[in-house]
C-alpha cells in the first residue's frame, strides 16, 4: 500500500485481499461492462462492480455505501481522483487500484 496525493493506491493482490477480508468490492469506474473487466483481471463472480464516478462524488449516500472500496479504472488516474473527492468532500475512504487495469493485463484499451 502507497499513499500519494492522499489516495491509498494498493495493487491487484492486495486489493483482492481487502476485498475478501472487508467484503468489499472493486468499483470499476470505466464504460465497459464488469464482467468483461472482471475476466481479464481474472476475479471471481461478484468481486467487481461497475459504477458511474459521477454518482460517487455526486452523493454522500452513494459514497457511503462504497467505503472501504477499490476504484478501479484504465490507468488509475480517475480512481485516484474519485477516492480522494470522496475522502474531501464526504471523509469516505477507498482506495485506488495502482496503475489501474493497464497495469495488470498491458496496454488494452
């Protein structure tokens, strides 16, 4: 785990631990569905989640019920961005996939 800029960013192994001891889900912030997200970062059914970023800084509720989460995007810069405007504007905490999906599977998008 790293902070920098005040976002936790953590990697794919650490994030999958986080998600199964807190039972907490990946949130992924991108426009392709889930599913296919969760196939190429080889996750088990459930552990990802698709999620407009908007409705995350947009509402304390929706912010709210992601606490603890990872935000996961194409190269980590808008889930950098997502959790540390949920942590000023609501004091929501999450974390951030490191390097997002492109630092996992190459340069797919």
């Amino acid at each position: 785990m790293e902070e920098k800029n005040g976002v936790l960013e953590v990697g794919l192994d650490e994030a999958l631990d986080i998600v199964r001891k807190n039972n907490v889900k990946l949130i992924w912030l991108g426009s392709e569905p889930a599913d296919y997200i969760a196939g190429l970062l080889d996750l088990k059914n459930g552990e990802i989640v698709g999620v407009n970023p908007n409705d995350l800084v947009g509402s304390r509720e929706e912010a709210a019920k992601r606490r603890g989460a990872i935000m996961v995007c194409y190269h980590g810069n808008t889930s950098a961005v997502v959790a540390r405007m949920m942590k000023q504007r609501y004091g929501v905490d999450s974390y951030s996939l490191k390097g997002g999906v492109t630092a996992v599977v190459g340069e797919i998008f």
